[in-house]
C-alpha cells in the first residue's frame, strides 16, 4: 500500500533516526512507495531500519537523520537491496523513455524548506508521484514535479521488470 503523505497522522510521529517520518523521512518513504510501485514492496519497518544504520555510520550529514537522508543515502539503500539503478541528473533522466520508476530529490521553493523526495511511476506515457501532494499526482513530465531546473538535486531511476 502506498504511502501518500508523510505527515499523515499514521506516519508523521514514527520514529526516524533523531527525528521521524513527517519531518524527515520523505527519502524513506521514496524508497518504500518505489519498491511498492515495482510491485517488490518490503515492511516500512525495514526501509527505516536500513536509513537509520546508515546514518549511524555518517549518513544523512552527520546529523543522525535530523536532516533526513541524501542521494549518496539512497544509492547505498538502493545497492544493498540488490537494485542496479541508473543515477543521474535531471537531463540523464529526462531521456529514460522506458517504463520504470524515478526517485527524485529536489529543493523545495524558497531553499530554506529543505529538500524533499518522492517516488515517482513511468508508465511509458505519464508520470505518477505519491508523497508530492495529498492524493496522487499525474503529470506529463518529470520535470514538471520540481519548482525550475535550479531546484533539481539527484534522481535515480528503476527499470520495470519484464
């Protein structure tokens, strides 16, 4: 099941490193609506156990997950489970045409909201993120997710397995 919106009242006080979801633990739960979406889903609990041992040994800043987890943070989680993602920036991202799934991180507008990190689905034709806004939402374009090309940090995307 997806998880729409970190700071639903399910998620937002969970427990995440020296923080939680609502605040910052928008790549966890990138990485858990992706695996989901891939139809590859693993328990939430996991996902946050895999983040918070790598911000004991430095992830996420230093910051123990205070600041939530970067790109380098979902590289690792990425290659620990085993997934061959493609990393890049947002004109490498913009050429995949295969269907698959993007997880993207960003600034928010202004800068200092932070950055966030959402999933997002390619069907082959539109794009689909959860954890953007309330309820899903389909664009045409994956730049079409962040604020202007300034804002885009890091993405990886994850082929559809045949």
């Amino acid at each position: 099941m997806l998880i729409y919106n970190q700071n639903s009242e399910k998620y937002r006080d969970v427990k995440y490193g020296k923080s939680t979801l609502g605040k910052s633990g928008c790549a966890a739960i990138a990485s858990y609506n992706a695996l989901e979406m891939l139809g590859m889903g693993i328990p939430l609990s996991q996902i946050i156990s895999d983040y918070e041992r790598q911000f004991s040994r430095g992830g996420g800043l230093l910051a123990g997950g205070r600041l939530g987890a970067l790109p380098p943070d979902v590289r690792r989680f990425l290659k620990r489970r085993g997934f061959k993602s493609k990393g890049g920036f947002l004109r490498r991202l913009l050429r995949i045409k295969a269907p698959g799934v993007f997880i993207i991180t960003y600034w928010n507008r202004p800068f200092i909201r932070g950055a966030h990190t959402i999933a997002v689905k390619f069907d082959g034709e539109a794009y689909t993120a959860v954890n953007y806004a309330a309820g899903l939402c389909r664009k045409r374009s994956l730049v079409e997710f962040i604020p202007d090309r300034l804002h885009f940090i890091y993405g990886f995307y994850l082929p559809k397995k045949q």
